[in-house]
C-alpha cells in the first residue's frame, strides 16, 4: 500500500465519520471541556455511552467555597442532531435509555443527576445549598460547556421531580435551551392549600374503588401488631428515623391510596383486596402497591435530597387521614421533616414555587406539559396564563404518572408530536430505536411520595 494510499483510506474514514456526525475527535472535544472527566464509555446500539462527571461549585454565589463533582450521562449519536437535556431530578438511570423526546427527534441526550443525590453530593455537606436555584446554575453550566459540541436545537425534558426540574432551570435561564417537555410535573403553588385529599376522592369512574383502599387501610392498621412483626422479622430497621415499625406503618398506610392511582388504573382495582382478605393477603398487595421495603430506614436513605426539597422549597401533598383518623397513633406524621434526619435543618421557604408559576403564566414559552388524567400529582399542575407563549398541556385520559406523548388520543398525540418536532427543527417524525436498560421514563425504581 502506497503512501499516497493510505493517506486517501485515512480521508475517506474521516469523512465518513463526518458524514455520520460522530466526529473523529469526539473524545478530545469532550477532553476539551473544563472540569470533565471520562468515568466510562461503551457503545448503545447506534449511541456512543459516556458516563462523565462535571466538576461543579458548591455554591454557585460563592464559587471560592469548593465544587463537587457532578454525575452526567451522555448518549452521542450525531452532532447534527438535536439534544436533549434530561434532568432527572434524582439519580442517574441504572444504564443508558432514550427519554421520548429524545426518540421522537432521533437526537442525542445528556442526563444529569441532581445535586446531592450520590455520589454527586458536596462533601463537606451544606444542606442550604440544595435549591432550585442552585440546581438550574448546574444545568446552565453544563448547557454552556456542551453547546460548542452541539450546535442544533437544544429541548430539556424531565418526568416528575425532574420534569419540575427541567421548568426550574427555563425559569431562572429561559434562554438555554429552545423548549422543555415536562411529564407529569406537580406544580404545589401554596403548600398551606392541599387539594391532593379531594381529587383522589373523584378518581375512578365510581367510589368503588376507594372505598376498597380505605377498607385496606383500616385492615391493615386493626391488625397493627402483627404487620408490624411481620416487617421486623424481615430484617427492617426503623431507628434513623420512625424509630418504630408502628409509625413507618401508619405513613405506608396513609400512602395507600395515592400510591395506587399514581402507579395503577382503573382496571387494576379488581386487585385490591376485600373486607374478607387474610393479613398475608393484605401484605401482599402492599409490597406489591407501596412497598414495605421503601418506609424503613434503607429505603428512605437515598431520597433525603427530595424529601429535603420538599420541606424547604417544593411543597408536598397533606396526607388525608380521615378515612382512619380513629386508628392512628401518630397524627400528622405523614410529612417530609419525617423522612429527613433530624441533624439536617429545615425550614420552609413560601414563595418560591409562587415565583416560578408565576414565570410560567406570564413569561413563559415553548412550555409542553403531560399529565395523567388518574395521577394525583396532576392535582395541582402547572397551567398556562395570558402571558404564556407557543406552549401547550395534555392530559392522558385514565392515566397514571407513566403518561406520555404516546397514550393522549390521537389528535393531542399528533399535535404534541408535530409541535416537538417543530421545536427541534426536524421535519419528519422518527422514532429511534429504544435502548436496553432502564431509561429516563422509567418510574419504576420510584416508589410512592419522591415524585
């Protein structure tokens, strides 16, 4: 092989990969970005899989006071193509998995762990550093060092606690990033108002199927102590924060039914127990609806920094306890300072949710927003104002806190698929193959309160 060859094979290679998008010296761009380091890299079906960390401030006013570094995720396909910026509110998923805007506009995808959530956690620990504030000046700063590699159209999305997040960054940076998709977002404006108790009152298409849960609920609570064996003997500690199994029940208890509607529908109601169930069929639902396992000391651990955010900043659902007011021992423990160790101050700060429904009325823009019509996170969704510009809410009929672009009827899902596409500059729909592994939509993992 001449030299005059070689040199051809080598240019026609490095076209080739221009061609496709993935450019040649993908790793040395990403070497270029200050702060970044390479934790690992795999290959994903058509996608490039990088686990990064990005080296972050602690305090994004006091930059001096030292950093931590940040988890992200990056699934490359093509430089060309639109990205999309995943904020997922919590931990990463367990491996790479496309979000559906992501497969709609056959782009790339950065996801970011929140802060605080392991490993991404400040060390030493200032609880007062974990706000929406602080959180959008982390993705403000990753939208920044990304876009001199991709400079298409910018879409962030989110589901749940991280659709919440994906709204917090447009509003404190509404110029990042081209438009946001956010699933299933509570949007608690004035957490002394609570309409969570009332609208899981009115799902279902009758009373049936609520009236079965409080009858679990009351169940479950007269034969008290020998559930609570029952979660001793599997090996359970409850001393970081109930301190007795009786309290960690009595919350599951109260959880029940909003656990059910946000994970379940209608056609699952057939599987809530009778009046006439055995205490092993009671539990057995319950591991299956709520989960035992997550109200104990292990379970709740890896969610302080949502409950944390809950009680300073988010606002939370009231626990509605008047279907077994007369069996509870603990009144009113149903709250996020119950779930955060007591060496963590708290201390709540009204307005700022007040603020941000505020942005999205009255400056907000290319905003889209899904919502299960059965999910009591929608209770008190984020609505659009007079002010509100090319932005858009859906509402999955019967849905569940899985809703998405794909379950609304027909018209709305070609709507909201014309408008994403539209947002991200692609003229035709295509939907790219789903990864194995866990993805940004999968709620699984979650079980009941962290959204």
């Amino acid at each position: 092989m001449t030299r005059l060859t070689r040199l051809l094979m080598v240019l026609l290679l490095a076209l080739s990969q221009v061609a496709v998008g993935i450019p040649p010296d993908l790793d040395d761009e990403l070497a270029g970005i200050r702060g970044l380091r390479v934790i690992s890299k795999t290959t994903a079906g058509a996608y490039q899989y990088y686990v990064l960390g990005f080296q972050q401030p602690t305090d994004h006013r006091h930059p001096e006071r030292g950093t931590f570094e940040q988890r992200i995720s990056l699934l490359h396909k093509d430089v060309s193509r639109p990205m999309i910026l995943h904020t997922t509110g919590y931990g990463l998923p367990g491996g790479p998995g496309l979000s559906e805007p992501a497969r709609l506009v056959d782009g790339n995808q950065l996801s970011v762990e929140q802060r605080f959530f392991t490993p991404s956690r400040p060390s030493p620990t200032d609880w007062r550093d974990l706000t929406i504030w602080q959180a959008a000046n982390d993705h403000h700063r990753i939208v920044r060092a990304f876009h001199r590699i991709y400079r298409a159209q910018w879409l962030s999305t989110g589901a749940s606690k991280g659709g919440m997040t994906s709204v917090y960054h447009r509003r404190f940076f509404p110029n990042d990033v081209d438009a946001t998709i956010a699933y299933v977002a509570p949007n608690d404006v004035d957490d002394r108002r609570d309409v969570y108790g009332d609208f899981i009152a009115d799902v279902g298409t009758d009373d049936t199927c609520n009236r079965r849960l409080e009858g679990v609920q009351r169940q479950l609570l007269q034969h008290r102590d020998e559930v609570a064996e029952i979660m001793l003997s599997r090996g359970y500690t409850y001393n970081t924060l109930f301190g007795t199994p009786q309290k960690a029940l009595e919350i599951l208890v109260l959880d029940t039914p909003f656990t059910f509607w946000q994970y379940q529908t209608q056609a699952d109601c057939v599987l809530v127990p009778g009046p006439d169930a055995t205490v092993a069929q009671l539990v057995k639902f319950m591991d299956d609806t709520v989960g035992f396992d997550f109200y104990t000391d292990a379970g709740v651990a890896p969610y302080t920094p949502y409950y944390y955010q809950a009680g300073t900043q988010l606002g939370s659902p009231e626990a509605d306890e008047r279907a077994v007011a007369d069996l509870l021992r603990y009144p009113g423990s149903s709250v996020p300072r119950s779930f955060v160790p007591a060496d963590i101050p708290m201390r709540f700060q009204p307005g700022v949710m007040r603020d941000v429904d505020n942005w999205v009325r009255h400056a907000g823009r290319t905003l889209l927003f899904v919502y299960g019509g059965n999910d009591p996170w929608g209770a008190e969704p984020f609505r659009l104002g007079r002010g509100t510009r090319d932005s858009f809410s859906f509402t999955v009929p019967g849905g569940n806190h899985g809703a998405n672009i794909a379950k609304l009827p027909e018209a709305q899902r070609d709507q909201a698929t014309r408008t994403v596409l539209r947002w991200a500059r692609v003229e035709a729909p295509v939907m790219a193959a789903t990864l194995d592994g866990p993805g940004p939509d999968d709620l699984s993992e979650l079980r009941r309160r962290p959204r």
